[in-house]
C-alpha cells in the first residue's frame, strides 16, 4: 500500500489599502488555491475584508477594490479562523513572500497573540526569490513570467488575491516541473536502454485500430534525414545505432 504523504501546497496572494505596515497600512482580500501532488484541485479560499482604514489612491489604481464596497465586509478577525484552516501544514507559495506575510502576520498581532504564519503552515516559499534564481537579471514579475512561460494572462486588467493566486499556480507549477534535456550523451543513452521493458500492443485487443504506413516517398525523405544526422552527429544518429 502506498503511504507516501501528500503534497500539499497553497498560492495565496493580498491585496491591500497601502504599501507600509509601519503605516497601519491593511489587508483588504485573500485569495488562495490548493494544489495536492502538482495538481490543481480546485478549492480555494477566496475573501475580501474590511480594513477600518482609508485606502491609498495608488492602491485603489491597481486593483480597484473601493472602501465603499468593503463596507459591509468582515473583519480580518472574523475570518481569521477560516483562513488559518485552509492554510494550516501546508507549503504556502507566495509571490514576493515577504510583502504578504508582513501583512499577514500584523493582521494577526492585531487580534491575535502568538500566531504568524510561519507556525501555522509547514513552510514560506517566495516565488519571486525562485525566479530570480532561475531567470538572472530578467523581469520577475508575474506579468513577465507568464510572458515567459507562455501563460495566458490576458484576462488580467487589475492585480486580484484571487486571479493572481491561480495565475501563479500555473507560473509556479511550470516553473518548479522540470524540463528534459534537450541533448544527451548517446552511448549513455544506449546503455541504460532495456528492451524487456518496453510495451508491446496487442493487435487483437484493438480490431479497429487503422495502421497507416508510410509510403515510399515519405521513406525515402525519412532515410535521408537520417543520412544527414549521420553526417552532422560525432556520436552518429541514435535511430541507426539502435537498428
């Protein structure tokens, strides 16, 4: 039986009145999704919050969200046991962690004693600290990964907890998933070759199955390909040591 524990990690994203705790600047919406074993899942925590506070013009320009619609919201306090259940042993991955935990962790010095967020999750993983290892010297911000890594952000007029806490998944999911090797060593690759392993179909399970073969002209340009990879390649063509 199988009892490799899950993965579980969550992308959470803030928006808020201003710039600066040290200003009592405040959270005004969490959005977070949940992904279990590099899978979206698709719960999530979604909450806007009423700070008690004027919120900042520039704030405002970037995500829109007015004191006049917060008014009838809850409190952080309010909230605060929901959110910290969702959250609760998880890896929380955040873009530019330290901004949101910052936050975080004076919304809960306000109502709360003893609680941050480094004790109520497994552990903080900045996103942006993890671009930037993987792409020096470049553009890390969301917008410029997801036209990095071709994801479709288009829909994104103004910064939300929620919208950007999913486009993040993508980002961070393409990001830490690993590439192949576009090149690799071919005796190596010859050697670790096992042929009991490979999978053989059965014909008779697929009566239906329509085998198209190649025909004369098609061989002939696919012999010639291999020619030319013979002539280019110092270990040769790998298609022909493997005939």
């Amino acid at each position: 039986m199988d009892t490799k524990p899950s993965l579980r990690q969550i992308v959470l994203d803030t928006e808020t009145t201003g710039l600066e705790v040290a200003l009592q600047h405040r959270i005004i919406e969490i959005g977070a999704v949940e992904i279990v074993n590099r899978k979206l899942t698709g719960r999530h925590y979604h909450q806007y919050i009423k700070p008690d506070r004027a919120i900042d013009a520039g704030a405002l320009e970037v995500h829109g969200i007015t004191e006049d619609f917060l008014a009838d919201k809850p409190r952080f306090e309010e909230i605060a046991d929901e959110f910290l259940a969702f959250v609760e042993g998880a890896e929380v991955v955040i873009h530019n962690a330290a901004f949101d935990v910052a936050f975080l962790d004076h919304e809960f010095k306000l109502c709360r004693a003893n609680t941050r967020m480094e004790l109520c999750c497994e552990k903080v993983t900045d996103s942006l600290a993890l671009a930037r290892k993987m792409y020096p010297g470049q553009r890390n911000s969301l917008d410029a990964l997801c036209r990095r890594l071709d994801i479709d952000n288009s829909h994104r007029k103004l910064h939300g907890a929620l919208l950007d806490s999913e486009i993040l998944a993508e980002v961070f999911l393409m990001m830490t998933g690993g590439q192949s090797a576009l090149s690799f060593d071919v005796d190596t690759a010859l050697e670790e070759l096992n042929p009991e392993a490979s999978v053989k179909i059965d014909p008779s399970l697929y009566p239906s199955m329509h085998v198209i073969s190649a025909n004369p002209e098609e061989l002939k340009a696919h012999e010639e390909w291999i020619g030319k990879l013979e002539k280019e390649g110092s270990n040769g063509c790998v298609w022909s040591n493997l005939a």
